[in-house]
C-alpha cells in the first residue's frame, strides 16, 4: 500500500477567483507511483472549495454570479448575517463553499485520473489574497 | 489489497430523470470479493451527479422542483447564463450537479454497503438522452 | 493495511441542530491505530448531513437561516412538497441534506486529522429526536 501526501499552496491575486487544478493533482498523483486508488484533494480552510466541473469561462462567471443570488455578500445590511457581528465579513464565502462543497475524491486507474472528458478539478477560492493550503491525499498501490 | 473498476453506460430516455443505481453498486461490490473498504462513484460527465437520498417518487419530484427554481434551466433569455453563449444550453444542468453534489463515497462492511434503511443510490441525469459513463472504483481488502 | 468501523448513536434534544463531532471522530481514528489514510463519516440517515466548517454559533445560525430561505421548512401550504403528500413532513430536510452534503473524507496524517486551524466536523441534523447513526470508516496503515 502506498500512501503520499502533499500540501500546496494558492494565494490568488482576487479575493474571489477559481483556478484549475487538474495538471497540479496529475503531477502529484504522478509522484506518488500509485497505479490504483484513490485521490483525496480538499482546502485547508473553511472559506474555499475544491470541485469537479468545466473549464468553461463563461460558466465559471456564472457560478459566481449564481452564488451571489443564492448567498449575497453583503445583505442589505452587513451585519444580516450572525456571523459577521463577530467582526468577520466573509459569512458568504462559509455558505459559497458549502454550494460549491468542501472536497473531491477521483479515482485513479493505470496510473491516471480515471476522468470523463470534460472533467477538471478546481479550486474555489472565496475569501483570498492570502496563503491559502490545498491537501492533496493519494492512496492505493 | 484488492482495487476493483467497472465503468457502467446510462442513457436516459427523458432529458432530466433520475436513476436508482444501489443495486448495480451492489452487484459490483460482490464482483470486487472486497469485504471491507470503501466504493467511490461518481459520473464521468459534468453535467450528472450520483447522490444518495430515498427512493420516493415524489421526493424525487421536488428534487427537480426545487432545482428549477434555485437554477431555472432557462433565463427570461437563454443568454443570460454566460455559458450559453458559446452555444451550449446546458449551464443550468451544471448548476444543478453542483447542488446535488459529484460523487458519494460508501463504506464496505462484511462484504455490504455499510447503509441506514432508507439510503439509496441515484444517478441524477440533468442533460441526457446520450450514452453516459458511471465510474464504481471499490478499495479494501 | 488497516480497516476499522465504528457506528456511534446521536439523539438530539431539538429537531433541527448542528452537533460538533470533531472530538469523537479523532478518538475513534485513535482507536484504529491507522497513521496514514482516510476516514469517511456520513449519516445513515437521509435528513441529516456530515460536514466541515467553522465551530462559530453565529454562523451556524446563519446556516439555519440560509437553509430556511431556499428551502422552506413549510411551504405556504405544507403539501405543496410532493414528499408530504405522503404523509411525511420532512421533505425540506431531504433538500436540506442535499444543500450541506451526505458525507466527508478527511485524510489521517501522523496518526491525526490533517486539518487547517479551522476545519470542525459537524453533524447537521434536519429532523431529529429520535436516534440516528453516524458511521465512522477509517482506512489506511
């Protein structure tokens, strides 16, 4: 049984941003010489997300205007939400993260991402312009 | 360790349907002789999802209600998803599998899915009526 | 490689309510011995959820308030949720689930969960006083 372990880090330039992750996990999962298994690929933080979707430009822009509609920023009033009372302002980005989910897991077949075609992994950042860490997690033999 | 691979083929009469797949992962965890361990599926297409909830037709109605009105498949105008305007008129069905979730992860315990009483697999089409690719990857010994 | 289960009971005094699980889920993967892997921890239930965010009361409030307004508890008239034409009343707590996800895998590094300074495990529970399951897998060597 192999196990490998890697921790990366994003700091993205926009507080709001999504950056494609897909070649990143390939190198890793290349490293680790496990031919079968699984990949675990998560945030460290509760404020991002890692998800599996197009790499599209127009729908990454929908997203994010998706998740304003369903979560806005800022409510008519900051403080609307509890949890910016406790001087945070970034309650939105708990709430986008939990649309967009926390973690992926992909499995790993002849020593590749077994992927369909359009598959690409992202990471969702929502609260950024700081180090931010993405856990990297292979399996398998 | 023993590491199992089936990639199964849906195709969908309706364009949005939602498939009850439990047994299939059943029978594949049988396939595996995996006794404990953990199975992975996911579709390999970004605009389907695999969740699990309860197999109750009218829950499954208000899964496609709710979807249409947290993301209406289409705008007042088509071209309000950005997405759509490189000529696809699907960026709802990406929304939606983002909201239901990519792939489940389900623990293997004597040689069975490891479930309450009411959890059931589905496989949630969101643009079908085409071949589409199921991955089963089952993990353990 | 090392393979342990643990199924633990909660009952929650209030109907809806988000329960910390944290503490539990690490004394459990020290149980199992396992240094290296993964532990999987979802619900055996379909109105109830496992997830990572923050330990801060106003956002979990926040997350209650937010689960309300895409999905409402009661419908201007409770049947207009198919699922309640069945006599349930729950189907809200089915979307809800859906919103906050079934299940996490968090990878085990050094014998501990590797987490950021924030992550807390949450046991979201949409429909309780009554016994429900959580399910614990942990994998690895």
């Amino acid at each position: 049984m192999k196990i490998y372990t890697k921790h990366i880090i994003v700091n993205t330039e926009k507080k709001i941003d999504f950056v494609r992750i897909t070649d990143k996990v390939r190198e890793v999962v290349n490293d680790s010489g496990v031919k079968e298994g699984l990949v675990l690929i998560n945030p460290m933080h509760i404020t991002a997300s890692v998800f599996i979707n197009d790499n599209e430009s127009g729908l990454l822009s929908d997203f994010r205007n998706w998740l304003e509609k369903l979560a806005p920023m800022h409510m008519e009033d900051l403080r609307k939400y509890n949890h910016n009372l406790t001087g945070e302002d970034n309650a939105y980005a708990h709430l986008w993260r939990t649309m967009m989910g926390r973690e992926t897991t992909v499995a790993i077949t002849d020593g590749k991402l077994d992927f369909g075609p359009w598959e690409e992994i992202f990471y969702g950042e929502f609260d950024g312009q700081r180090d931010k860490r993405i856990l990297i997690k292979v399996l398998g033999e």
